[in-house]
C-alpha cells in the first residue's frame, strides 16, 4: 500500500471515529436537559480525539506545548458562550452564533500573539469566569424545555463539522506546530453545532440554558487541559491524556452530585412546608 493511500485511509478512519463520539455524545445532551446536556458537552468530546491523534503524530513535547495555548483558549470560549446567551434571549440562531463565533476570533487572534505560560493560562481562565459565571446563572434555567423534533441533517451535520475539525488539526500540525494546533483542536464545534441545531428547533432561551448551564464543567475541562500539559511533560503523552480526561470526568461527576444534593433538600424543605 503507497503512503499517500495509507495517509488518507488513517485519515477517513480518523475522522470517523471523532465524528461518531461526537454525535453520540450530543444526541445524549439533548435528550438529558439543560444541566445534564451541559455537562456532557464540557466534556473534551471534540477536543479529545484531537488531541489522541495529534499525541500519534507527535513527542509529548508538542502535546504539552499545544495544551500550554490550548488553556487560554479555553477563557475565549466562555465569552463564545456568554456572547451566544445574551444575544439568543431575542435574536436568531444565525445572528447569536455568528456573533459568538466572532468574539471567540478576535480573542483566539490575541491568544495566539500572546507567548503564554502556564500561570497567564490560568489567571486568564480565573478572569474570564469570575466576569462570566455570574452572568450566566441568571439565564440558567427554563420553565420547560420543548421536546427536539430531529431533521434529518442534524447527524451529518454535527458529523461533518467535527470530522473536518479532525482532519484540518492532524493534516496541518506538522505545519502549523504546536501552538496553532492547540487553538485549532479547542474551536468550539460542539457549542455552535448545538446553538445552529437547537436554536430553530426550542427557541433562544432554552438553547442559551444549555450553555449557560455549561460554565462550572468548563472551568473543569480547563483543570483537564491544566493536567494534559503537566502530564504530557512528566509522564508523556499517554498518561498525560489519560490523566485529564479522568479530571474533567470527575469534575463534571462532582458537578451533578452535588447538584442532585441541592436538589434533594429543595425537595425535602418543601415537603416539610407542605406538611
């Protein structure tokens, strides 16, 4: 078999796989809620199987280093989520998205001029939800979540989007290098395909309660990223994204126990008071 043909056959199966964990893991947000659909979609379901394939192609060195730009680029998200649930409380899908996908642009344009090390990683992810979070709570819940009638283009859609984000990371990191890659691997497919496909289908509101609700398991997905970097850098590339995949899972378990305890003495009080 010729390298090319062998290039290409890896990168059909490559971006398969990310695309089938992709679509499976929103067709399971969307089924579960805004809270639950939140903490699925922090998940690194689009970055993950960007970085594996980057960490087949490269030392650990690259890995650590693409983790280092990727962690900033975390902060840019959260204002990618803030823009989109501000402005889908009265404005279409296409105009909250484009517009969220724009700041996201312009701040992703600064992180890459910006040469960062780890602790400007992390005081710019402190920063961005401190101003974020308490923002977004207010727009975290819904009277009713409308049931999602399905089109037939939402899994080739989701499909596409996240296989041509798989195949434009692993083609070009060799060209691009480390830093680039670690921008391109955090483009925040999972977020804008949910805000396209939702958004038309229940409404602004209830759409922007899916990503509201997402803010405390991104601050998680950044502590996965944080672990990738220090992992890949002492342990190596395997065991680094073993090690942060285990962190935003546990993160996220965190997340919906303790909601589900709030949730259970909310109901206890008003048993009491019926009482």
């Amino acid at each position: 078999m010729s390298p090319d043909l062998t290039f290409i056959l890896m990168l059909v199966f490559r971006m398969a796989v990310a695309a089938a964990f992709v679509v499976s893991a929103s067709i399971i947000t969307e089924r579960s809620g805004p809270v639950i659909g939140a903490l699925i979609a922090t998940l690194p379901i689009s970055a993950g199987p960007s970085y594996v394939f980057l960490s087949l192609d490269h030392d650990a060195a690259f890995i650590a280093q693409g983790a280092l730009t990727s962690l900033p680029i975390n902060a840019a998200t959260i204002f990618l989520g803030l823009t989109y649930v501000l402005l889908a409380q009265r404005h279409s899908a296409l105009r909250s998205c484009s517009a969220a996908v724009a700041v996201w642009l312009v701040l992703a344009s600064i992180v890459h001029a910006v040469h960062w090390t780890l602790a400007e990683g992390l005081l710019a992810n402190a920063i961005a939800y401190a101003i974020c979070i308490p923002i977004l709570e207010r727009y975290r819940h819904v009277k009713k979540m409308p049931l999602i009638a399905r089109s037939w283009y939402d899994v080739p859609l989701r499909a596409a989007l996240v296989a041509t984000l798989v195949a434009t990371v692993t083609t070009l990191s060799s060209w691009v290098g480390p830093a680039n890659s670690g921008i391109l691997a955090l483009f925040p497919i999972v977020f804008t395909s949910m805000m396209l496909i939702l958004h038309p289908r229940i409404g602004g509101p209830a759409t922007a309660a899916v990503v509201a609700n997402s803010g405390w398991g991104m601050i998680g997905f950044g502590l996965g990223i944080t672990v990738l970097h220090v992992g890949a850098l002492r342990f190596g590339s395997a065991a680094g994204l073993s090690l942060s995949l285990l962190t935003s899972v546990t993160w996220n378990l965190m997340l919906w126990w303790n909601g589900r305890r709030k949730a259970a003495v909310v109901a206890s009080e008003a048993k009491q008071s019926g009482d």
